[in-house]
C-alpha cells in the first residue's frame, strides 16, 4: 500500500493518519470546528519551521461483538516536526465525553488517553493509541473502566475503505478519512467492585481480538507552529 503525503514535506506525517491518495478530492463536507488551544508547544531543540498542530474531530463506534455502541464526537491534538532532522511528535489531548450505552440501564463509556501514541504512517497502518475507557453509572465506582492507564487498550487503526480519504481544504489545510481497527481485544472491566459480573455481562466482556471493530470518520485541520 502506498500512500503520497501532502502536506508540508518537512514532517513525515505523523498524521499521516493523514495520507494523501493520489485522486481528485470528492466535493467538500460539511467542516466541524477546530480547536488548536491544547496543541503542545515544540520542544526546545526543535527544528525551526518545521513544526505543526493537528487537530481531530473524529465521530466513532465500538462494536464489541454484536452489541454497538456510538461513541459521538472524540477530539485529539498533538504536534510534529524534526528534532536535529528526525522526525518527532509531541501528544496534546484526547477529549471524549460520556457516550450512552443503550441497553444498559443508563452506563455509559468515556475514551481516555492511554499514555501511548504514534501518528507517523507506514504501509501497515495509520496509526496506534494506547486508551482506556471509563465506565460510568451511579451504580458503580469511579474507578470503573474497560482497560487502565497501567493497563491499557492498544488500538492499531487501518484505513477504513467504505470512508475515502477526501481533501476538504488547501487553506487551511483541512482533509478528512476513515479509520478502522478491527483488530482490538477487550479484557473484563476493572475497579467495578460488586458489580464487576453485571458490568462484564453487559458488555460481553471480555471480548477476544476479532470480535470486535473500533471505527471512525476524522476530520483533520492543520496549524504551523
């Protein structure tokens, strides 16, 4: 798989979750609003000019065996550019709010940041992000979670071919794309405390690698530094 990047030559795209395949870009999308205030500052040693914020705005559904469940909007920013002439990225944010989980008597999931991130592209993927996800109920404890911050989801995403990759705008630079992990393993819930099994059964937990599909649709904006 190859992939033509476009943006400024300077970075090999981490976003290259952001690829640039070589066809026309279909007609523009309707855009979402762009927030580029939790971008990360270059660390001291970078590269002059050569530095860029990316913001995400991603609508996203986990499909954990045959129960989905839409997960609404996740932003994420991060920064890219070269230190001494490699390529270096510095994570921002990842901003999720509580999505509903229908069937379940009013839990709900929150996306969290796992510690782990890498956006530079290769012919495998797109992408990896280490995450966990916060169950909440006013039943449960708050340490409640699928996966922990010691312990956390590694989600690989791959493009995604029933969403094509689409340039929005050259200026600012704005594209948009799908990504698709379908490989992800779910382990049983965590700090649920007596209602670990009920929390479990719910969501068919745990639920092995190929049962389950974590999808999104990205919108991607571009910010120098």
């Amino acid at each position: 798989m190859r992939r033509l990047l476009a943006v400024t030559a300077a970075a090999l795209s981490a976003a290259a979750l952001i690829a640039f395949p070589g066809h026309a870009s279909a007609a523009p999308s309707p855009l979402p609003d762009f927030d580029f205030s939790a971008c990360p500052a270059p660390p001291a040693n970078a590269d002059p000019g050569t530095w860029r914020c990316e913001a995400f705005v991603s609508h996203g559904v986990l499909t954990i065996g045959a129960r989905e469940i839409p997960l609404g909007e996740i932003r994420l920013t991060f920064s890219e550019g070269k230190v001494a002439g490699k390529y270096a990225q510095v994570f921002g944010e990842l901003r999720h709010a509580p999505a509903r989980i229908h069937g379940t008597f009013g839990a709900s999931l929150q996306l969290k940041y796992g510690g782990y991130s890498d956006f530079q592209s290769n012919d495998e993927r797109r992408g990896e992000l280490d995450l966990y996800a916060a169950l909440r109920h006013p039943l449960l404890p708050k340490e409640c979670a699928v996966g922990t911050l010691a312990e956390p989801l590694h989600s690989v995403v791959k493009d995604d071919p029933a969403v094509p990759f689409e340039v929005i705008s050259q200026n600012p630079t704005t594209v948009k794309f799908g990504v698709v992990d379908s490989q992800l393993a779910l382990p049983r819930t965590t700090g649920c405390g007596p209602l670990t099994r009920v929390a479990d059964d719910l969501l068919g937990l745990p639920s092995p690698s190929g049962r389950n599909t974590f999808k999104q649709v990205t919108y991607v904006q571009f910010r120098p530094l």
